[in-house]
C-alpha cells in the first residue's frame, strides 16, 4: 500500500501543471518518441488509479488526497485527450475529483513558460487549500 501512496498521491501533489506542457510538447515534437510517452503515462495513471481504492482513503490526510486525486483528474484529462486514451480519466468521473479537475485545468489553458507554471501552480494551491505548504526559491 506504500507504494500506491507515496506514487499514487504524494509524488503528484509537486508535479504538476507544468507536466501538462512537457508533454504536449515532446509528443508534438518528438513523434518517434510517443509510444514511450504513451507507456509512461499508462504506468503513472495505474498507480494513479490505485490512489482511489478505499484503504487509501483510510490513511491519507483528506487535504492530500483531496489534492492530489483531483490533480491526477485533471492530468488524465489533458493527457487522455492528448493521446485520446479515456481509460486516464475514466476512474474519477461522477467524482469530486473530476469537477475539481476540471476547475484546474481552466487555470492552465496554455503554455505560458516557467512565469505561467508558477502562476497556474499558485493558483492550483488556493483552489486545493494547499497554498502555504511550499515556497518558491531562487536556483
């Protein structure tokens, strides 16, 4: 059940709104190179999938898994319409997680850069009461 948490839940509550945009642009750009976007995706929404079973519910703080089933909602959109797979965003319809997934990807419509990966990820955070549990640093 480990691993189904930490994959499934906590690694995606810092790993997006900018995946939306890598991956558009290397299956746009490299078309060589999307049966292996294709099989990653496959694998991260499996474990993404796994997040949603009860016994997960159990133990995850509500905040978390709030958070970070209706940002692998809103991921499974864009990536499932990106490569017109329905079976990503199948589990969470008639969810919670879909309509708040929904409300997030209105807040990253576009590539706006790394200043709009900031901005869309500030404004995920206030929509997912997670906003304060980060800070953005200097490189």
């Amino acid at each position: 059940m480990l691993p189904v948490f930490y994959h499934g839940l906590v690694v995606q509550l810092g790993c997006m709104p900018a995946d939306f945009w890598i991956n558009k642009s290397l299956h746009e750009e490299y078309v060589s190179f999307r049966g292996e976007i294709e099989a990653g995706l496959s694998e991260i929404f499996g474990m993404a999938h796994q997040a949603l079973t009860p016994e997960v519910q159990v133990f995850t703080p509500r905040t978390i898994y709030r958070a970070s089933n209706s940002m692998n909602a809103a991921f499974a959109g864009f990536a499932g319409k990106l490569l017109g797979r329905d079976d990503f965003a199948r589990p969470y319809r008639g969810t919670e997680f879909e309509a708040v997934g929904t409300d997030l990807r209105k807040l990253n419509t576009a590539d706006h850069g790394y200043r709009g990966d900031r901005d869309a990820t500030d404004a995920w955070a206030g929509e997912l009461g997670v906003a304060g549990w980060y800070e953005w640093r200097q490189a």
